[in-house]
C-alpha cells in the first residue's frame, strides 16, 4: 500500500530522474571551494534570488542560524514572530551559540509582523539593553504567502531603524508562485534569505544562504565552524540543482491539491478547515473534541499518515497526486462515519 505521508513536505523521495543526475554529478571538496557541482548550485541559486552570491548548508536551520551569527554579535538582539522556525523551531541555536537575544511577537493572521509592534521592541541605544540588530521574517509563514507590498515596506521600515534584515525563504519558491511574481522580486531589500530546497522542492537535502558576497564569505567561516564543511558534496548540490530547474513551477500543483483537500475536508461537519487566499501548501484543521490519536491511528491504517494533533497541519507536495487527495478525504470522513456510527449503537 503506497502510504500518503501529509506530515510535512520534507518526506519526498527523490525521483529517478533526479537520482541519476545526482550519479552523474561532477566532484571535488567543497571545503576547498573545488568542488564544481556546489559551485555551480550556488552561483544558479544566487542568480535567482538576485544576490551576489550564496553559500551551501546541511540544512535550513543551519543556514538561518549562520544568517544570525553573521549579522549580530554576542549581547545583540534579533526580532523574529513567536512561532518562527528561528526563534521556536530550530533549537535555540542563536542564543546557545551565538548569545543572540531573541525577541518574539506574535504573528498576524496573515503571517505578517506589525510593523508598528516591531518598531515598539526595538531597544534604545542603552547600555541596559541588548542592541537590537536583525529584524527576521518568514515566507512562507505556516504556508501563508506575505504580501509583497507588505515586503517592500518592511525592508524599508529596516533601513529607517538601522535594522539588518532577514528572510527566512524556505518556501520561498512556493510564495513566488503563489503571488505570480519571481523569487528575487520577494528577496529584493533583504540582506539575506535562506533557501530550502527539501521541502517543496524535493531535493533530499540542503539550504542555501543568499546575500552579498562580503557576507557569504564571513558566512563561510561559520558554516566550518559549525561543522557544516562537506566534502565532495556536489552529489546532493546537483539534486539541488534538479529541483530549482525542474520543480519550480510545479508547486501550483501542490498548492491546488492543498485547496481541494480544504475543500473536500469542510464537508465534514465535525471539522473546522482553514485554507486562506494567501495559503499555499497546507491545510489546518481544527478536530474539536476528536481524539487525535484515535483519528491518526485510524489513517494510518488506511494509509494515511499524519501529526496527532488538535489542529492539523496536513502538507502536500510532488509525492502527493490528486488521488491521493481523494483517497485522504474519504478516509477522514470514513473515520467520522465510524465514529457517528459506533455512538449512535
């Protein structure tokens, strides 16, 4: 049974397509910088987010990590929302490692930051205070699309406060599609962006960190320091490199899966389904006084694999077809009809 795994879009397998251009990639250490695969990844990436250049990393949380010690100091201070994968999600690493202040907000329905509640956390030049350094966003944020006009004003709201500003860009493929426009017309007026390519875009591994080439060079030193140095890595660049030339434009197609999902879900009564106009790739849904374990185990015997939660996130991404789609919203309202079933007895 082919299992349907809408717990994140990080899960895809590599195609055949993509393994063999992987095998046939050309190789050499990358920590010498000779390594011709990783730098033909960096300089394609760097062209597409419109930096100078850009820089290799194990993984996402590496290279938003190595963003934040390239920009601040010890005792400085970054703003990031409340569930940001940079303050929440990735360890702690900037304070750990780097004795980076974080300071939380919450994100707005849109998965915007309040520029006026930013403008309000930022320290004065006390000695009391951390200096408050990095303003960081995410797009996409809990697979929201960020308006682009809302972009270009908090790059400006950035320079107005002598901020440094960066953009964790995961999905940032995802939010180009989403708003018709290209990925470097998202990135424009930051100073850095992270790149995922294992999500959506379904390379196996790797991010990259884009931003100006005196930048990427401290960046570099960094990325050694925290052991993310690979060697004859030009096999997984070029699956890298296979995913930003052949999975691009496909991701409408996961984010018409995740909208027929929303829509197939909703006519389940039990269930309150969120998919907003500026979603892309996932659908959250509320289960109310289900048992999320209950709900999950059933799925999983149907084939169907997802986070026990009261609010679910269930991801779609190029494993996924639209069958499948169908095949998981009859096997939620399945689960409902057993239930509605077994109580009625």
């Amino acid at each position: 049974m082919k299992l349907i795994d809408l717990r994140s879009d990080t899960v895809t397998k590599p195609s055949p397509e993509m393994l063999r251009f992987m095998i046939n990639a050309p190789l050499g250490d990358d920590v010498y910088g000779e390594d011709p695969t990783v730098n033909e990844l960096e300089v394609f990436c760097a062209s597409l987010i419109g930096t100078e250049s850009a820089l290799y990393c194990p993984s996402g949380t590496q290279s938003n990590l190595i963003a934040l010690l390239t920009h601040c100091e010890r005792g400085e201070e970054y703003i990031a929302g409340q569930t940001a994968h940079t303050y929440l999600c990735e360890g702690g690493g900037g304070a750990v490692v780097g004795g980076i202040q974080p300071q939380p907000l919450n994100f707005e329905s849109d998965g915007t930051l309040d520029l006026n509640k930013v403008k309000s956390l930022i320290k004065p030049d006390n000695d009391h205070f951390a200096r408050t350094k990095l303003l960081c966003l995410e797009n996409t944020q809990s697979g929201k699309a960020l308006p682009l006009d809302y972009l270009a004003n908090a790059c400006l709201f950035a320079k107005k406060h002598n901020l440094k500003i960066h953009l964790d860009g995961a999905r940032i493929f995802n939010a180009a599609i989403k708003c018709n426009t290209t990925a470097q017309q998202i990135a424009q007026g930051f100073d850095s962006v992270s790149v995922c390519l294992s999500k959506g875009l379904g390379a196996p591994v790797g991010s990259l960190l884009c931003s100006n080439a005196s930048f990427i060079k401290r960046a570099r030193r960094w990325r050694k320091m925290l052991g993310g140095g690979m060697r004859q890595a030009g096999m997984l660049a070029a699956a890298g490199i296979y995913a930003l030339k052949n999975n691009f434009q496909r991701l409408k197609t996961d984010h018409d899966n995740a909208r027929l999902l929303s829509q197939k879900l909703s006519e389940i009564d039990a269930l309150k389904v969120d998919y907003p106009e500026n979603q892309t790739n996932m659908v959250f849904v509320e289960i109310g006084a289900t048992d999320p374990f209950k709900l999950s185990a059933f799925l999983k015997e149907n084939g169907i694999l997802i986070h026990e939660s009261k609010i679910l996130r269930l991801v779609t991404h190029l494993d996924l077809n639209q069958e499948d789609i169908l095949k998981t919203a009859e096997g939620f309202k399945k689960y409902y009809r057993s239930t509605t079933k077994n109580s009625l007895q």
